[in-house]
C-alpha cells in the first residue's frame, strides 16, 4: 500500500458529528452523510476555503476499536460565525501517512482504511483522520480522494 509523508497544518473545520465505534460506523456515518445532502449544509457554511469535503475521525477513545467521533465538514478561514445544528472542530496538524485513493465509493474508502489497520508500516496517533472529497471525487463510480492518517 503506498503512501507518502506529509506535514499538515492546522486547519479548521465546521460541520456535523457523530459519534461511533466498530459496529454502528457504517451505518451512523452513512447516515451523516444523507443528512449532509439532505439538507444542504454544505452550502449554510460560512468562510469556506474550498467545497472539499473532509471526513474527520477523532477523539478516539483508544485505537479504531474503541468509539470515536466522525465529523464532516468543509474546511474553513474562521469559526466566528457557526450555523444552527453545527458545530466547529480544530485539527492539529502534524505528521501525517497521506494515501491517494481511488475508485467506487464506499467500496475504496473501506478497502483503504481495512489496510490501514491492519499495517506496521507506522504507527498511529490517534489524534485525528481524515478524507478529504474534493471535485475529483465527485463521481461515486470513479472517484479521487485523500485519505491522512496521524501518525508519530
């Protein structure tokens, strides 16, 4: 499985959570992700720096078996101003093992991240993951997205 070894910045995010673990994350995240389209939040979010959706996972409990939150969101400038029903995270950045993905959603997405536990190649964090679904992502059939994993 390549990857490649980034410094990522601090950036923050403002968006929808939920919390999860090993056996509800399909269907909870999933289900944040109708919301997401149903109601249009994407376009209620102020200071966007880009319409690149980020998949956060954070505040683990311990590793990936333990629960967690995911949170998507758009990347934004500033969080003065938060929409009803949102909330704003930061992620410290730091060292990250940066994969590019590609193929049908959510099949590759679960695919990459099944690898991911199960490698040696570095070790996690924990702190906080992420997907980031820009335009290249946009056909479920054939997508392009990045997928950073924390790492020390």
């Amino acid at each position: 499985m390549e990857f490649k070894i980034e410094e990522v910045e601090d950036f923050k995010v403002i968006g929808i959570s939920v919390r999860v673990n090993m056996n509800t994350a399909g269907e909870l995240i999933g289900g944040l992700w109708q919301r997401w389209f149903m109601e249009g939040l994407e376009a209620k979010i102020p200071n966007k720096e880009s319409n690149d959706k980020y998949n956060i996972y954070t505040n683990y409990e311990g590793d990936h078996t333990k629960p967690y939150t995911c949170f998507l969101g758009c990347r934004v400038s500033s969080v003065e101003k938060i929409p009803d029903k949102m909330q704003a995270i930061e992620i410290k950045g730091g060292k990250y093992a940066v994969f590019d993905v590609h193929g049908k959603i959510p099949d590759v997405v679960l695919e990459t991240w099944s690898r991911i536990y199960e490698t040696n190649e570095f070790e996690r964090r924990f702190a906080a993951d992420f997907d980031v679904y820009g335009e290249a992502a946009s056909n479920p059939e054939d997508a392009r997205l990045k997928t950073c994993v924390s790492i020390k």
